[in-house]
C-alpha cells in the first residue's frame, strides 16, 4: 500500500504564488488541531485562530479529535499500531471537516506524521485497522462511508504553525498592531522541530527550518540573540522527566541560565510542550533548590506573541499562572503608544 506524504508542500506553494502565498489558503477550510498543553496556554490557539480570521481565511477548530498520544508512545505505555490507530482516527475526523490542518505542537506534528510512517510496516498496518475496526463497531458503526478506514490517499495536508507563520510573513507583519521595540530574544526550537526529517525533502529544508524564529523576530522589530543552550532540549525528554527529574531538570536549567547569560528579554518558542516544561513554576522551584539559582527570564510561544502584537487585551494574551512582574513589564513596553 502507497501512502501520500501528508506534510503540505511549501516549496510548491513558494513556486506558484512567489508574490503573495496567502492566497494558495484562500477558498480552503482550515482547523486547528487541539494540542492538550494548550490548555494551559490558550492563547496558543485562540492567538493564532484570531490571526487567520483577521486574514479572511476559513478556520475552525478541529472537531472530534484526539490527543495525539505521543507522550504515551515514548513512555512505553502504547504500542505502534495503538499509536497510529489514534492518529489515523484522527485524520479520518479531520479529513472530513478541512482540507490543511495547522498544529501549533511540536510533538503533535510529529505524532501525526510518525504515526502514517509505522503504517508502512504491514504488521503494523494489520494490527492498527483490526483497533480501528473495534473502535468503529463501538461507535455503533459507520456514520460515514470509510469511517476509521485507514486513508491511503487523505486530501489533507498537515502544516506547523511556524511554518505557515514564515510562509506568509509579509502578510503576517502587516497585521500587526505594535512591534517588539528592539527587545532582546533568545528563540527555542525544540527538539521534534530542529530533528524531525519526515517533513523535510533536502539538505536546504533543513537549514531553512533553523533561522525561521529569527528572522520573524527582526521582522517583529527584535533583536534575535545568541545563546549557548540555543539548539538543546528543553528537558522534557518524555519519561526522564518523570524517571530522572534532576537530570531533565538541568537541562532545563542550562537552557534557561544561557539565555539569561546574554541578557535575552524573553525566550520564544513554537511548542506549548516546550513552552510548559521552561515555564512551569513547579520546575522553577525546583531547579532554585536544586541548583541554587532563582531564575526569572519569560517564556512565550510564537502565537501569543503574535496575539499581543496584534494588540489584545493583557488578561486575554497571558494566562494568570504565568503572571510574572517581568512578563507584564514586557507586555507594557511592546503594547506603549
């Protein structure tokens, strides 16, 4: 069985509308995969969702869907065709309801892709349609034709928030209210983002992928600095976090203290996963006490920055968990007329 690569193309979009690539999404249905960490962080989607209404395009948020599980798969806890039986179910939902789905995650991305890679083996093919078959029989049968069939060919295509964001960064700028004022960023790519190859096609893709953040910085009005950590993990790491908590945690530390060393304003980042592990406050208790080092520096994901430059309002564009004395200073100096 051939399966179609479900990453859109952005070289061909670049190709056929080099002037203006926001149009190729004009006339498309899009939705918003739900990420489960963005529960902490809503302006994660509702940031991105109010960008692409702004721009006349036709999004909703993905309905029927699933976490993505991949957090489950790399502690052990499911198998592989477990693993690509929640992802295929998702994409028979999302197949229905859009023609590109836009993940603002790191990991669900990922999840998404890996998942139609394992179809490739057919014991693992065999072994996910036999769980999907259950699935659909629970559901008291097809309520639509195909339901829960694994998809050879899905119209749809699966897109990072990030690069859609760069894709049409021209327009993304012209939407933008206030700019960052000369601020100093330190950016975070996150590993599944810098790595992942199931989305690149050559050697340029890749290189490409790693200055994304900083030039959409420059154009924000900022000023991307280098750090030390900039390329590490943020120390989630799946189970270590749970097995080996000081280990993960100094990473996180290292990450943190680096930016920090080269006075970065704040720390920007394209993953709630990411953007949860550097900023929970719980770790940073944690990383005070073990490493004897209080450490202050924000954390925001590209969406909500998108979200305060395009001028909402400060109790709407950071949550109240997140509150910080410099987060608000920040907000203040970006949002001052």
């Amino acid at each position: 069985m051939h399966f179609n690569n479900l990453v859109l193309d952005l070289q061909e979009i670049k190709k056929k509308y080099p002037e203006n690539p926001l149009e190729f999404f004009k006339g498309k249905k899009l939705c918003l995969f739900k990420a489960c960490l963005e529960k902490y962080f809503p302006g994660v989607r509702w940031g991105f969702q109010d960008l692409l209404e702004e721009l006349q395009l036709d999004v909703s948020i993905c309905k029927d869907q699933s976490c993505c599980s991949g957090t489950f798969f790399q502690r052990n806890l499911i198998t592989r065709a477990q693993f690509s039986a929640i992802n295929e179910r998702n994409l028979s939902e999302m197949n229905r309801q859009a023609d590109i789905v836009l993940v603002s995650c790191n990991g669900c991305y990922n999840s998404l892709l890996r998942g139609r890679d394992f179809l490739k083996n057919t014991e693992v093919r065999n072994k996910t349609q036999k769980i999907l078959n259950s699935v659909k029989k629970k559901a008291d049968g097809e309520k639509y034709p195909g339901m829960y069939d694994i998809l050879e060919n899905p119209k749809l295509k699966v897109v990072h928030d990030l690069d859609f964001l760069y894709l049409i960064r021209d327009d993304l700028v012209n939407a933008l209210k206030f700019d960052l004022k000369g601020l100093k960023v330190a950016v975070h790519y996150g590993c599944h983002y810098l790595n992942l190859s199931r989305d690149k096609k050559n050697v340029e893709d890749f290189l490409e992928s790693k200055t994304k953040l900083e030039e959409l910085v420059e154009l924000f009005g900022g000023v991307p600095v280098d750090y030390k950590e900039r390329e590490s993990c943020c120390g989630w790491g799946a189970s270590q976090l749970l097995i080996n908590p000081h280990e993960a945690l100094k990473i996180t530390y290292n990450k943190l203290k680096s930016a920090e060393n080269v006075e970065a304003d704040f720390i920007l980042m394209p993953c709630p996963t990411c953007l949860y592990t550097l900023s929970k406050p719980e770790y940073r208790e944690k990383i005070e006490e073990w490493f004897n080092e209080k450490l202050e520096i924000p954390t925001i994901h590209l969406n909500e920055l998108i979200a305060i430059l395009q001028g909402c309002e400060e109790d709407r564009c950071i949550t109240l968990r997140r509150k910080t004395p410099r987060l608000e200073e920040i907000f203040e100096i970006i949002t001052q007329q």
